[in-house]
C-alpha cells in the first residue's frame, strides 16, 4: 500500500511538474443550470437508489439546479409533502455523464451547496458527507444543524477529486439531501463538477490522497487484525472440536472396552456354568456307569457262580451213573430239588426286567397299568415278543411246547380286549 501511495503522489507530483510550462486549463463537466433527476416522495426510495441505473421508474422527476424549496435561488421547485409543519426530511438527486479521459486534468473540483445535510455518492460509492451523522443514513436520517437564513445559505463546499475516483466512460453521481428538523422552511441543492489543471488545489489533493491511503493501511490493518483474530478463534474453535473429538473417542473406546467386559464377563460365566454342568453330566454319567459295571459285576458273579454249579451238578451225575437205580432215583430226586431252590432264588428276571425297563421307558410299569389281569408268565411272553423273538425261541425260554406259546397269545389278547384281528406285537410296540 506504501508503494502504490509513493506512485500516486510521483504520478501527480510529475503531472505537476508537466504543468508547469503548459497554460491553465479548466473544464466544467457539471454546470449550474443541468438537468437532474429527483425524487421527493414521503416514502422510501428503491434500495440502492445511488448506484448506477439507467432504468428509473415514474417516481423519479426531472429538473434543472438548483433544486429545492423556500429559496429565491431555486430554479425546480421539488416537493415537501402535504403538511408544512411535518415536511419530508430527505430528497434524491441523481445524474450521469460521461469522461473519455479521468487523466485529461490533474484533479476534479466538486463544488456543493446544499441546506441542510448532504451525504454525496460518486459511481455508487460515498465519497462525501456534510453536516451529516456518522453511521448508516436513511429516510429518517436528520442534518447535525439546521442553516438559518443569512450568510450560510450562500455557503459552497469544495471537494477534491483525483482522476482515479473515476471511470472511463459513463458515471453517475447522486446525492441526498436532508433537513434537520420537519418545519424546516427551504432546502436547496446544487453540484458544479469541474475538471482542472489548477495547481492551487494540488496540496489539498496530495492531502486527499494521503488521508485516502491511511484509510487504506487503516482498513488493511484492521482487517489484519480481524483475519488474525478470526484465526486464532478458528484455532481455538479447531482446538476445541480436538478436545471434544477425543473426549468423545474416549467415551467411544469406554463403551466399547465396557461392552467388551460385559461379554467377557458374560462368556466367562456361561463357560463356568457350562463346565459345572458338564462336570455334573459326567459325574452323573460315570456314577451311571459304576452302577452298570456293578451290575455287570452281579452278572459275571452270577454267571461264574451258575457256571461252577453246573460243574457240581455234572461232577455229581458222572459220580452216580455207576449206582442202582434205587440209589440213582434218590441222587437225581436231591439234583432237581437243588435245581429247583436255584430256579425259585434267582435273580436272573429281575435284572432283565430292571435293564428291560431302562430301554423301553418303563414298559412294565406300563404294561401292567394297561392290563393288570396279566400273570408273571403272560408278562414274560410279551416281553419276549417285544423283543421280537420266534415261537420256538419263546417256546424253548418258556419250556413249553410251541403251540402252547399260540395258545398262551390268545390268551393275552383275550385279557387286553383284542379282536382276533388286531396284532398283538404292534399293540405291544405302541406300549
């Protein structure tokens, strides 16, 4: 910015020096007696009403300066409303032309007169303010001081231009106008643009230029400084999102690690309760098979001890073979009596009915609860066919003939209520 100020003041310092052997010139771009457009409605201007527009609408008048009320001076009488005693504070001005060459002159003089405050805008931008408050200005926007009759109506207010607050081709200046209070008696506006060569204004333009480009630094400053506070905030903001994204990664990983123990912990008790309760079904199976080795224990006893009887019986029969018959009747009497105590003491049905019964869901319990007119016998036949054995097996188990065996099933299935069509077996099988 320093290096753009140093090239403005050389530019205008060596179009001074340029100046010197050249005559003076001057030339009024805008003249007292030019056409304006105005507008003096009690109601708000269209928004941006300052800016460039070639498209004004019907509210818009048009006028020759100066412009205004209650001065001897006023060439276009403009509107204050309806009431006197609560006129419209504000008026429109607004006019275009046209510079081929901004650089043609040095520097541009605006001359302004006006009653009571004026705010001037130059391409859409505010480029003066006269005796008006600071801050946005409005409809209602009031002048600092009301100008009374006399000397300071006549008052004219030169504003410096440089070349560069222009541009080639068309511009538009537009100024409002504002009084101080409602009762107000006049208003008055004019604006003479002149472009010169005029030497006499070059220190107020230096100074211009100079103020200008401290506003500049001033505004690059201060939006230094804004983007710099900005940018701390945004790291403090960054730095913030940081601590709440971590403290939420950690909620996160908490959670997590949580549901993770309540699963271990979860997995670890089913494991346990898993373990006992197998520990328990292979405690109850083992016991299980201790009691089935004792019983095949009982069975290998009773099948050793049957065994050894039956070598006694044989060792005492080869003995008596060579005795009388008297002697041989009375031997073979004492071996079918000791036969008989063993048949009447054996245990052998009892097994067979304890394992049978383990096998078939309690069958016998059934059974007899379905036919309790069964005898011993009838229930040994059925369970000789539950075990689908043949006549001459049951026959020879039973020491009976095999149509005794016929006989006895008929039997039974007169007991059980059974036609003579309906099979015994699959009655037994559905026990």
């Amino acid at each position: 910015m320093r290096i753009l100020f140093f090239l403005r003041i050389s530019t205008i310092i060596g179009s001074f020096f340029a100046l010197i052997n050249t005559n003076y010139s001057q030339e009024s771009i805008i003249k007292t007696g030019d056409e304006w457009f105005f507008y003096d409605k009690a109601e708000n201007p269209p928004e941006n009403w300052f800016k460039e527009s070639d498209a004004l609408n019907n509210d818009w008048n048009i006028g020759t300066t100066p412009l205004g009320y209650g001065d001897s001076a006023v060439k276009t009488k403009i509107s204050f409303g309806n009431n006197p005693d609560n006129k419209t504070i504000a008026s429109y001005f607004k006019k275009t032309f046209y510079l081929d060459d901004p650089f043609k002159y040095i520097l541009y003089k605006l001359n302004i007169k006006k009653d009571d405050g004026i705010v001037v805008y130059l391409n859409g931008k505010e480029i003066t303010r006269i005796d008006m408050p600071e801050g946005e200005i409005n409809h209602k926007s009031l002048a600092r001081g009301l100008i009374v009759m006399g000397e300071m109506e006549k008052v004219i207010h030169t504003i410096v231009l440089s070349p560069e607050d222009f541009i080639v081709g068309k511009n538009t200046i537009s100024a409002s106008v504002h009084k101080a209070n409602t009762t107000s008696v006049d208003c008055i506006f004019n604006i003479e643009l002149i472009g010169a060569n005029d030497t006499q204004f070059l220190p107020q333009l230096l100074k211009k230029s100079t103020l200008k480009n401290m506003q500049i630094n001033s505004k690059v400053n201060e939006l230094v400084s804004r983007l710099e506070i900005e940018k701390k905030d945004l790291q403090i903001k960054l730095l913030e999102q940081t601590k709440n994204n971590i403290k939420t990664y950690f909620y996160i990983v908490g959670f997590l690690f949580l549901i993770a123990l309540i699963i271990l912990i979860q997995f670890w008790y089913n494991t346990r309760n898993k373990k006992v309760k197998n520990k328990k079904t292979i405690q109850h199976l083992k016991a299980k098979n201790n009691d089935k080795d004792r019983e095949l224990m009982q069975t290998s006893i009773n099948y050793y001890n049957n065994q050894q009887y039956l070598k006694e019986l044989k060792k005492e029969l080869e003995k008596n073979i060579s005795l009388d018959s008297k002697s041989m009747k009375i031997s073979i009497e004492n071996l079918i009596n000791k036969l008989d105590f063993n048949i009447d003491y054996s245990d052998s049905w009892d097994n067979l009915k304890y394992h049978f019964n383990a096998m078939h869901s309690g069958f016998f319990d059934k059974l007899t609860k379905l036919h309790p007119t069964l005898s011993e016998t009838e229930v040994r036949h059925c369970v000789l066919m539950k075990l689908h054995l043949q006549t001459k097996e049951i026959a020879h188990i039973l020491h009976i003939d095999p149509r005794s065996v016929q006989a006895s099933r008929y039997r039974i299935k007169k007991k059980m209520n059974l036609s003579a069509n309906d099979d015994l077996k699959i009655h037994l099988n559905n026990i």
